[in-house]
C-alpha cells in the first residue's frame, strides 16, 4: 500500500509545481485564429487532473489537505519567479492574489463535484470529464478578473474576459481529448499498482 504520508508529499509538490509554471506562463500570449491565449492553457488543466487523481487514490479529506497545502507555497514561489523575471510589483502582487484565490476556491469546488459525480456515475470518464469543465470555467474568470481586470496592463485590462473565454474553450478540448485519456491510463496504472502492493503486504 501506498504510504499516505509519503503520497500526499509527493502531491503537494505536483499541485505546487503545476500552479507555479502556470502562473508564470500566463503571461505569455499566442493567438489562435485572431483569438488571444497564453501558454497555461496548457498546463492548468494539469491540476484537475491531479486533483481527481488525489480523490480516487487518497480521499475526499486528504485531497481538501493536499489543494490547501499547496495554495502557500505556490504564491510564494510564483512572486518569487516573477520578481526574479523582472515583472512590477504590481504585477506580482496581483498574479499572485489570482493565483491564491483561482486555485483555492475552484479546485476546492472540484473536489467536491468531482466525488459527486463519481458517486452518481460508474463509469470512470463522467467524473473528471464534468469536474473538469466546471472547474475550468470557475478557475478561469476569477484569476483573469482577479489579475488583469483595472491593471496597468492595458491589453489584458481590456480584454480579461476575451481572453478567459479563450482560455476556457482552449483548457476544455485539452482535458477531454489529451488528458483524460491520459487520466485514464494513469488511474489503471496507480490502481494496479496498490493492488499489487496489498497483495504483497
């Protein structure tokens, strides 16, 4: 059996890392077709991934505490980057703040569609499939609102909402065609893997 200690460690860590390059990397943009996004449309998906994971392998309570025990150190490790990157305090603090407030409230709020829909639904899909978009939407607007709305960014000051709603559709087609199946193959993996573990014990 796993030792949960030594898992949720190891999950605190993902959670953390996940949070930090996307942080950093929401500030940078592409375009797709005239349509603004940044570069964490790609890995923030990562996180409801995670967390569902965390559910199924440690627990709806365990989970709470792994989502917590990462919000404070990747802020701290978030301003840190920024600053060493040279970004104004302005900046830093707000990105910051979003990041406190957009991967607290929602993934929190994850957790517990996510073990809802699990208990309804027997297929493995349905869970992390719902969580993900509902999560995705309520994440999304509040760390644009949160960073970039009324900021010295006049761009992004503008166009917050513009770009969220990108970010959204772009983190949606990501987490149902690249990362649950990607899901999927993890969670058969893990799951055979503590079976394994139980039987040797």
């Amino acid at each position: 059996m796993f030792k949960t200690n030594n898992l949720t460690a190891k999950l605190v860590l993902l959670q953390t890392a996940i949070i930090v390059i996307s942080n950093w990397l929401v500030t940078y943009k592409f375009s797709v077709f005239g349509n603004p996004l940044t570069y964490a449309v790609f890995t923030l998906p990562m996180m409801f991934v995670a967390t569902d994971l965390t559910v199924r392998l440690i627990g709806k309570s365990l989970a709470q505490s792994v989502v917590l025990m990462s919000v404070i150190p990747g802020m701290i490790l978030t301003a840190a980057v920024l600053y060493a990157l040279g970004s104004p305090a302005t900046v830093i603090y707000r990105i910051t703040l979003a990041s406190g407030v957009a991967n607290c409230i929602p993934i929190l709020a994850d957790i517990y569609v996510f073990q809802w829909v699990r208990q309804k639904y027997q297929q493995w899909w349905v869970a992390p499939a719902t969580s993900g978009i509902v999560t995705t939407i309520i994440m999304t607007y509040l760390f644009y609102l949160t960073a970039f709305a009324g900021g010295a960014n006049q761009f992004m000051s503008d166009n917050w909402h513009l770009v969220a709603t990108n970010q959204i559709m772009g983190k949606i087609v990501m987490n149902l065609l690249v990362l649950l199946p990607a899901y999927g193959l993890l969670l058969n993996y893990l799951q055979r893997k503590i079976a394994h573990n139980e039987a040797m014990a």
